[in-house]
C-alpha cells in the first residue's frame, strides 16, 4: 500500500481532544489503512493557534516552543486540521522569527501535512476505494487559502464510489468561527455562519464536510440553536465510514497516482 511502512506522528489537535475524539480516531484508521504506522505523541497539547491569532505571542511562543520539543524527529506530522497544520507550517515561521527557535520550527513546518494533503500529495493516492451513497457539501476552510488542502480533499471526495459533492453559493466565504473572533464579535460571527449555512442548505446536502472541525463546530452549534437540520462530518470521517461501507476490505485498496 502507499504508506507501507511509514512512520507518522499524528498531533489530534486540541479540539479532537476536547469534542471531536471520533476525528482522531477515524484520522487514525485512515492511516493505517494506507499502511502508515501512527505515533500519537501523548505529551502533546496546542500548536500555539489561539494565543498567536489573539496577539499573545509570548504565551504563543512558550506553547509553540513545547510543540516542537514533543514533534521532535524526522517523522511527518499529519494533522487533521488544516487551521493547525497552517499554524505549524506557516504561523510558527512568523512567530518564532528573530528567535533561537526559528531552525527548529522550519525543519517541524517542513515536514507537518494536513490529512487529505498528505495522502494525496504526500503518498500519491488518487482515488478513494470503498462506497458512501450521500451528496457531500465541502467547506474550504479561511486557513486553507493558498494551500493545496481544499483541492486534496475534494479529489478525495469526489473520487468516492456513490458520493456527489454539490456546490453552493459563495464558497469562499468564511464561516464566521475565527477563533476569538466570535468571541469578541458574536453578532458578526453569527450573521456570517447564518450566511454560510443557508448557502448549504439551498443545495440540500446530505452531510456538511469539512477539514477543520472548529468550522463544523461553529455552523453545526448554530444550526442547532436555530431549529436547523445540518449534518455534519469530518473528512477523516468520511474517509472511513467509505471503507466501512464497502465492508472494509482488505483487498480494496486505494489507488495510486
């Protein structure tokens, strides 16, 4: 298979930890499907996100410098998150710029891959193997602009035997979530989720998806509180609930580019 004996550290984020453990764990049966051997860092905590976006970069420094202690190595670090996998590939460059840290942080930034990225661009897999008969609606994530993220995830998606991916109006507009930002500006947050989600719902998904649970978070505790069916998943998720819709095969292999 495409990952046969190679090793990954996974970093589960702090949100999988929190609320969505279902997201490291379906990010780890994805990988060991591919043949990926998983290490799960257990002394790991945050990538330092939070507190650099709210403008705290000592405190973003101190948690970022344990970051990169704990994903020490040569190993790729896989990420189901692109907010995270960003922040350690990008965000981490401008904090620790000028600091003792900076090499330590490139090599780390160098090597970290948010999920569909990774098995796509990363182990070379092109097609998706298993069934999943549902109209899947993608959210591309604000952090994932100016990567390859969203494209990895969509070829992924649409290459899943009985699943259509429906677009919607205004894909590119932001969710609302932002992290702090809908802490410190609620009623813009939520006009913006509103927006997004009745852009969603105009096309009828089945499942709402996405590579960033913080996203789904904020747009599935809307919808909630407004009496509103919506459905969401993980890309992980759906990656494996596909393998288990075909039975889980063995011999189902995904295919490679």
């Amino acid at each position: 298979m495409s990952g046969a004996g190679r090793h990954i550290q996974l970093m589960a984020t702090c949100l999988a930890d929190a609320f969505f453990d279902d997201v490291a764990r379906a990010t780890v049966q994805v990988l060991e499907h591919l043949g990926c051997d998983v290490d799960f860092p257990v002394d790991q905590t945050c990538c330092g996100q939070p507190a650099f976006n709210s403008g705290d970069w000592p405190a973003a420094r101190q948690v970022g410098r344990h970051c990169l202690r704990v994903f020490d190595g040569a190993d790729p670090v896989v990420v189901p998150s692109g907010s995270c996998a960003r922040m350690v590939s990008h965000g981490a460059l401008l904090l620790f710029e000028g600091e003792r840290d900076l090499p330590a942080a490139a090599t780390l930034a160098g090597r970290t891959w948010e999920l569909a990225d990774f098995i796509v661009r990363g182990l070379g897999v092109a097609r998706w193997p298993g069934r999943l008969a549902a109209r899947l609606a993608f959210h591309r994530s604000c952090h994932s602009r100016g990567t390859e993220y969203g494209r990895s995830a969509l070829a992924l998606l649409r290459s899943i035997a009985g699943a259509e991916v429906v677009e919607f109006g205004e894909p590119e507009q932001c969710c609302g979530f932002g992290g702090t930002f809908s802490v410190g500006f609620p009623h813009v947050s939520r006009a913006m989720g509103d927006l997004k989600i009745d852009h969603v719902l105009q096309v009828s998904p089945d499942v709402l998806v996405s590579a960033d649970s913080s996203c789904l978070m904020h747009m599935a505790g809307l919808a909630d509180k407004e009496g509103r069916a919506l459905r969401t998943m993980h890309v992980a998720q759906v990656l494996r609930d596909a393998l288990q819709g075909a039975g889980g095969s063995g011999a189902d292999r995904a295919v490679n580019a």
